[in-house]
C-alpha cells in the first residue's frame, strides 16, 4: 500500500475525545461491575434540549420537502438574518452577501485557515485554546504560534507579548472570546490595541465568538467595532452553545472582504456544497423566534458557575478566577501538582480514577495549560456537588496545604 500524505501526521485532535473514552472504558469495566458512576464534569456542550419551536422549524422543513441542496452559501432569507444580527451587536453594517453558511462552525476555521495559508506562514493563536486551531494551521503547512492568555489578566494576553510574537511571516491572529477553556473575555482595551496591531501589520483576524450570547458580567465585543477590522476579520459563530443545537452542525462566517465571502463559497462548493437546508431553517427559527429559552440557559449557567467556583475555593491547592463568560472553569492546581510531583494530565486521570470524577486536563488546550485543570458547569447542580465532594475527600487523603 502506498503511504498516507505526509501532512497526516501534522493533524491534531481534540483531547478532550480521548479522555472520553478512557472514562468510558474505565467506567464500564471497573466501575459498573461496583454499581458505581462517574461524574461527569468535562463535556463542553450545552446540558439543554434544543428548544422545541426550533425543533418544530426542522421537523416542519423536512414535511415540506426543504431535503434538496441550497445555494452554496446558505439560504438567501438566512444570511439576511444573520447579517441583520451582527449588524445589531457589532454597530457594522452587514448585508446577506456578507454571509457564508456552513455544516458546523469548526468548519469555518478550515476553511478561513486553508484559504489564508501557505507553507511556513505563522499564525498566532490563543493558548490555553480549542486544539483544533493549532491542529489545522499545522496541518496545512503553516506554523502555529501561541499567544498566552494570563490568569493574572483574566486570561487576557499582553499586548506587548503580542507585539513580540508577529513577525514578517504573520499572517493571520485568532482570537475567542468568551473563552474555551478558560472562560474569560477579552476587554475592550485588548481588542482595541490589538486591532491597531493588525491594522499596522496587515493581519487577518478570524474571531470565535461562538460563546457571544453567554456573557455574565458587561456585554460581549466583536474586534470587528474597531477601525479597519471588518474587512479583515471572519467572525465565527453559529447555533450549537447559544441554542444548544451542537448536533445539527451548523455554523456561520460573517466578513465585509467580498474576497474573503468568495472564497469561503468556493471551499464549501468542494467540500460540502452547502448547509441541510432543514438545519438552516431551523436556525432561522433560533434567529428570529423567542429567546427565552437563551436566557434561561444563561440564568442556570451562571448559578452553576457561582456554586462550582465557591466549591472549589473550598478544596485546599485549588484555585481559580471567577469566569466572565461561556460554560467553563480554569482551575489552577499547581501547589498540588508540585506536592504530587505529576503534570495536569496525570492529576485528571487520578481524579478519574481515584475520586471518580472526569475532569479535562489543561494541557488538553496546549502548552500553557499545564498547572491547570478545566471543568464544563453545564451538569446539573446535583452532579457538579456531587463531584466536588468527591474530589475534596479524595484530595484530603493525598494533600496537606
């Protein structure tokens, strides 16, 4: 057989699978035989139903036979939702042509990173981050180069640290906020100096705001209010964390660059030529239609943030920032990493194993994850205490501040 393409080895994946299905076979074989459960603090997806009148939108599309191909680009009526939304929170006038629908917003990563970069371009990317930025600007050629998000700055980066990382070969910044894994939000004053940065170097900016709708202190901001971001900046974004639609796979690229717009159409023409058009429809019902299944989400998040963060605060080596925004927290266990001599990884498998509790390391989201460990508070009430109790007892066997 001849060999695979040599960029295969450069692919990445998303940790976060794998430690999934240890504990899944961890639970199954040793655990069920006990009667026994793990809790499950890890998962990175809404714990809601998609609301009904969205599901209604889909079940109905499909009745009326809306099962055929779209244009590439998405539904025409769709996009001009989508663009009339993002000109309403980022102030910039949008318009449908603005617009790229696509099978999931992951997708809008490829497809902006593959119509960017060339062999040995550097891109410069959050770290603590989502893996998969890194994992495609490596697969495609080009060189990854992380930009530390500080603890001490609410998981904001120094704006001088990014000066010192772009260089000749910098072509593009990728920037979320609210924040996966670490729920922070970049200020206004980052986003701001960040884009005279790229306006002076003459960088793309692709912008995850996939978390946008999930902010609990303030309001969210897009890069693109500032001057001379929207013509070069692709804001992600789509339906699965807001309406917890994560399955039905659909995403969005929003930019004022008709180049850009052109590009991304062509990429979804060879990959997927275009959206379900029963997915569309229903996210033009989650667009359009009542929004309070959005904020009641919102209102148990943030009663769950509250009751882990306090949770933690209580486990003696734990430490944590209080997060601004999406579903997740940043915990800092470095006294008890010190005192166990292991790294992050090897502490979340001993939660796994020892206080049966599933927990994702930080080093799941790169380098300058070690020393921390990350929990998803989308579990119930009862679960995340439940947890926590666990994993404080088990620690009070093996640790002594």
């Amino acid at each position: 057989m001849k060999p695979f393409s040599s960029r295969i080895p450069r692919l990445g994946t998303e940790n976060a699978f794998s430690v999934i299905s240890k504990a899944n076979k961890f639970e199954k074989d040793v655990l069920a035989p006990q009667g026994k459960k793990l809790v499950r603090l890890q998962i990175g997806e809404p714990a809601f139903d998609t609301p009904a009148h969205i599901k209604q939108a889909g079940v109905d599309a499909i009745n009326a036979n809306q099962t055929h191909y779209t244009a590439a680009p998405g539904i025409y009526d769709f996009r001009k939702v989508i663009a009339e939304v993002n000109t309403r929170k980022t102030g910039v006038q949008y318009v449908a042509e603005d617009v790229v629908v696509m099978s999931a917003a992951k997708s809008v990563m490829f497809h902006m990173i593959n119509a960017l970069i060339d062999e040995g371009d550097e891109v410069i990317v959050p770290n603590p981050g989502f893996p998969i930025y890194e994992s495609v600007v490596n697969y495609l050629g080009g060189k990854a180069v992380p930009l530390p998000l500080l603890e001490e700055k609410d998981f904001n980066f120094s704006i001088d640290e990014l000066k010192k990382l772009i260089t000749p070969k910098t072509k593009m910044i990728i920037i979320n906020t609210p924040q996966n894994p670490t729920g922070g939000v970049l200020t206004h004053d980052t986003l701001e100096q960040m884009a005279k940065l790229c306006v002076e170097h003459d960088l793309w900016v692709l912008s995850d705001e996939i978390y946008d709708e999930i902010v609990y202190e303030g309001e969210h901001i897009s890069v693109t209010r500032f001057p001379g971001m929207p013509e070069r900046t692709v804001i992600l974004n789509g339906c699965s964390k807001t309406y917890a639609m994560t399955g039905w796979r659909l995403g969005w690229a929003v930019t004022k660059n008709a180049e850009m717009a052109a590009t991304l159409e062509k990429l979804v023409i060879n990959d997927v030529s275009c959206a379900p058009a029963m997915t569309q429809l229903a996210g033009m019902a989650a667009l359009t239609g009542p929004q309070d299944a959005v904020a009641m989400m919102k209102s148990e998040y943030l009663k769950r943030r509250d009751l882990l963060v306090k949770l933690n605060s209580e486990v003696p080596g734990f430490s944590c920032k209080s997060p601004k925004g999406a579903f997740y927290l940043f915990v800092n266990v470095k006294p008890i990493l010190s005192k166990l001599n292991m790294n992050s990884s090897e502490f979340a498998d001993l939660l796994m194993r020892e206080a049966h509790t599933l927990v994702l390391p930080g080093t799941a989201f790169g380098i300058h994850g070690e020393g921390y460990i990350r929990y998803s508070y989308v579990s119930s009430e009862a679960d995340i205490t439940e947890g926590m109790r666990r994993i404080k007892e088990y620690l009070a066997t093996v640790y002594t501040a």
